[in-house]
C-alpha cells in the first residue's frame, strides 16, 4: 500500500487548516468541505490573518482570500510567506497576473472560488504535504503560453524537475534518477537561476511550476500522478 505523504508530514494527527476570508459565506462552505476529510480539521476562521494565527498558531496550512476589505492582500502574502506559513490562496480573481503574482509572493497554490470541494481538499492536502496540486483554473490561465524569453532547461534539467514536482522531497528524485541528492539540487537550482535571468524569478516550488507549465515544458497532467509512484520512492531496505 502506497505510503500518505500527508500522514508523514503531519505525524499522523489530522492537518490544521486556518481559513481567512471577509464573507462569512465563504467560511462555512469552505468549513464544509475540508470537514469531509478527515485527514483535515479547521482550526480557526475570520477575517484577519493576524488575529486568525494567533487563534491557531500551529496551523499547517493557511488558506487566504486574496482580496480582503476591498484591497489586494499581495503584501500580507508574501509576508506571510517569508514567515514560513504554508498559504494556499483562495480568490475570484484569476486572470493570469494575479495568480502568478501570487504565486511569485510566496503562495504553495493558487485555487479559484468557484472551484468545488474535490479541488479545494486536495490542494489543502498537497499543499500540508509540501506537493505542488494544479487546479483547473491555474492551469488553465497558464498553460500554453508562449513566451520569447522561455529558459532552455537540459533533459536532465526538466526530469529532475517533474520528479521533483510529483515528489515531497529531492532524496527520493535522487534514487530514481540514481543520482546524488546534491546533483538534484544543483539541477533546480540551474533552472531557478535561468528563469531568474530571463527577469521572471520563482523563488518558490509552486512558483517554479508555474513557469515550467506556462513555457510548455511540464504538463499539467503530469503532476497528478504522484501517489501512484510513490512506492517507487521508498528507500530500499
């Protein structure tokens, strides 16, 4: 039976999850669908980050409106981020900047409003077990972009990368490309610092997706399949 990527990261105990939106609606429902998973449990709701994280300071995901009191929440984001908090955003905006500025500002997923409970508990999920989830909308607004200033990444370069982006961690790439764990992580790190060249920087995993499927070199579709490999990225005994 296939290990649960969750279960490793959380210890076993369910997920906390912190829900922070303006529409008290919006709360409810979202309230209502991670309850079917009992892998998750809600925390603590309202309005204000701040006061939000101080009701549950050991939430493992942070699930955040984007627009909160009528103003952008971009910079309380990337602060967030840079604290260390796992923040999936939640928004209706979902034009193409917005999500890549979001994901730029530290966000580990972007998921649209009207996207139901399927999307919105497994990107919770795969964003508590450090995986990148791409749901419809983003993939959507990003795939199949052609841009002049697309990175030439190496075959090794883009394989490294899409174990990577299915996978929790850079050893177990490393044993299925039977490569050291150092290789994997110079492979990443080339690749950061070409999109960071190019003038578009992916500081974060999901941010670095986002470019790999927006140039056409990852596909959307490839992300999903991580738990039916999971096995393969057991270490052996």
């Amino acid at each position: 039976m296939d290990a649960d990527p969750v279960a490793a990261v959380s210890g076993g105990r369910p997920v906390g999850v912190a829900i922070v939106d303006d529409h008290p609606v919006v709360i409810e429902g979202v309230r209502a669908w991670l309850a079917t998973e009992p892998r998750l449990r809600v925390l603590a709701t309202g309005d204000d980050p701040d006061a939000v994280l101080r009701a549950a300071p050991a939430a493992d995901v942070l699930l955040l409106d984007l627009r909160l009191h009528g103003r952008m929440a971009l910079d309380k984001l990337a602060e967030l981020s840079a604290a260390g908090r796992r923040v999936v955003v939640y928004s209706e905006h979902t034009d193409p900047e917005t999500m890549l500025a979001a994901l730029d500002a530290g966000a580990v997923a972007f998921l649209a409003k009207h996207e139901g409970r399927e999307h919105c508990v497994a990107t919770v999920l795969a964003a508590a077990s450090d995986r990148p989830y791409v749901p419809p909308a983003l993939a959507g607004a990003i795939v199949g972009d052609p841009r002049p200033d697309r990175p030439a990444l190496s075959d090794k370069e883009r394989e490294a990368l899409l174990l990577w982006f299915q996978s929790m961690s850079k050893a177990s790439v490393a044993r299925r490309m039977r490569i050291s764990e150092h290789t994997v992580k110079q492979y990443v790190d080339r690749a950061r610092i070409k999109y960071t060249r190019a003038g578009r920087p992916a500081a974060t995993k999901a941010a670095l997706l986002a470019r790999a499927i927006e140039d056409g070199l990852v596909r959307p579709e490839e992300i999903g399949i991580y738990r039916s490999q999971a096995a393969h990225d057991r270490p052996t005994p």
